[in-house]
C-alpha cells in the first residue's frame, strides 16, 4: 500500500464519502481516521503530514466502506456517547440519539422536588442508554429494561457492565408489558413511532440499516403506544409517572390516546431543536 500522509487521507476520503451522499463528509472521514490511528480529531489537524502507517491505512480503509454503503457512524464504530456514556451499538439496536436526552433530563427534572425514583422500568430499552443514563444519576435506583430481541439484550448488558451498572439492572425478554410484575416508580420508553410508510423515505443510514423493529410504529406511529397505555398503569407504584418519547407531531394524538387510557398529560417536553419530544403522565386513580 502507498505510503500516504494524513491530510492527504482526510481530502480524498472527505471527496469520497460527499460522492456516496454523506451529509458531513470531512467530519465523518476525521471520525474514521481518528478511531483507525487511535488518535483525536485535533491530532489530525496537528499533524497532517504525518504518515499513515499500512495496519491503520487498511483498518480506516475498511471503515469507509461501511461509511460509503451508508451505514450508521455509531454502527461503522460500534460506539456512541449517550449522556456521558459510552455505549455499545450494533446492527441489532436503534442508534441513541441526542434528542433522546430530552426525556432523560425531563424525568431528572421531576423528582428534583420529590424523592428520587427506587424502581425504573424502561420498555424497549435497546442499547440500554435511557435506563443506565438515568441510573447514573440516581445512585439508589434499580431498574428493568424489557425489549423482544434477546441480541439487543445482550448488547445491553454489556452495556451495563461496562457502565458498572450491572448489579443495578435486571434484564428481560418480552413483549412491553406482557408477564411483567413489580411496582415502578417511574416507567420510561422510547418506542418506534414513525409510520410504517414513511420509513422508506428516510435517510439509508436508517432505513436501510437500522432494525425496522425499532422504527416502525404501524400504521399512525402510535400502534406501541396503544400497547404500553392499556397495560403500564398495572405496574405503576402510586404516584408513579410514565414519560414517553415521541415524533415531532405526535403530541396531540398521543395526549388524546392518554386520555382515553385514565393518564393526565402533565407536561410536554422539547427536544434540543425546540420540537415537542417527550409527554409526561400520571395515571388518575379511581378512573
């Protein structure tokens, strides 16, 4: 293999992925090199007439192709940074995404004034990043993540492992709320709410790469939360409250559906670009 510098690298790769439709080319090739070199990003503009020795060559080359095929950067490097976490990512899991942290500062804003949450449940819990971020925070917490695919439940164990959270999470296969027993102070969930037939018209990063199972909410978005509403209120401790993650026109028809289920809408919350994200319910007793 030539011997190639590393500026050079970065303009041709950068050229490359633009061809192949990458939104930020040159942010996405520093990415790459940077992990196959084990060096950062500021490194690279230091040194761009630094040599890129052949096993490193080889590994970045690897890289962008699955980068030029289109596949998720948390998938091409098998991590992603998740409220200070450094998460495990594969093709079996949804990617974490930083609107998704929305619901996790929501949920740490509404026991500021109360006490902390014992039990957590977290549905469709994926990487796990929305239950170890919150456990993270509450020292005294335990918590369940419940997802259908025992490959994504692997990874989120070794997630819990690496995050030093294991021995404060339990882990279950299952359908939502189905079998499930206990008394959770809050109940947490990021379910797939984008409509079966606006999937295709995604990014490829995700439609084509990420688990369909993650992203399709049926017909109107809203078929997992039909689920998750006739049954979440059988787990709730008193008082307990349940925060969902939504699409960015879903609230109002979410709001509805909790409605009809026996739930106060007590807020909405929004994401980093102002867009409503999150609803927070609480069960009325006695409906």
């Amino acid at each position: 293999m030539t011997a190639v510098l590393v500026g050079e690298l970065l303009v041709a790769s950068a050229a490359e992925l633009a061809d192949a439709g990458v939104d930020e080319p040159r942010r996405d090739a520093q990415l790459l090199l940077a992990h196959a070199l084990e060096r950062d990003r500021g490194w690279l503009q230091a040194f761009p007439e630094t040599i890129v020795e052949p096993e490193a060559h080889q590994c970045f080359t690897t890289l962008l192709e699955c980068r030029k095929r289109r596949l998720p950067m948390a998938q091409v490097l098998c991590h992603r940074e998740f409220w200070s976490l450094d998460l495990k990512v594969t093709g079996e899991t949804l990617t974490p995404r930083p609107d998704s942290e929305t619901l996790v500062e929501t949920a740490l804003s509404l026991f500021r004034e109360r006490e902390a949450p014992r039990h957590i449940l977290d549905l469709g819990t994926g990487t796990g990043c929305l239950l170890l971020a919150l456990l993270s925070e509450w020292p005294s917490a335990k918590g369940v993540g419940v997802d259908r695919s025992a490959g994504t439940l692997a990874v989120a164990r070794e997630n819990a492992r690496a995050c030093d959270l294991e021995s404060r999470v339990s882990l279950v296969e299952g359908d939502w709320l189905a079998g499930l027993t206990g008394s959770f102070d809050l109940v947490v969930s990021n379910p797939p709410y984008i409509p079966s037939g606006q999937i295709a018209g995604l990014e490829p990063e995700v439609s084509d790469h990420e688990p369909r199972q993650a992203l399709d909410g049926g017909a109107d978005g809203l078929s997992c939360y039909r689920i998750i509403l006739s049954d979440v209120a059988m787990v709730l401790a008193p008082g307990g409250l349940v925060v969902l993650e939504h699409g960015e026109r879903q609230a109002p028809a979410l709001g509805a559906l909790a409605a009809e289920h026996g739930f106060d809408v007590l807020e909405p919350a929004r994401d980093l670009a102002g867009r409503l994200r999150c609803a927070v319910l609480r069960f009325v007793t006695g409906w």
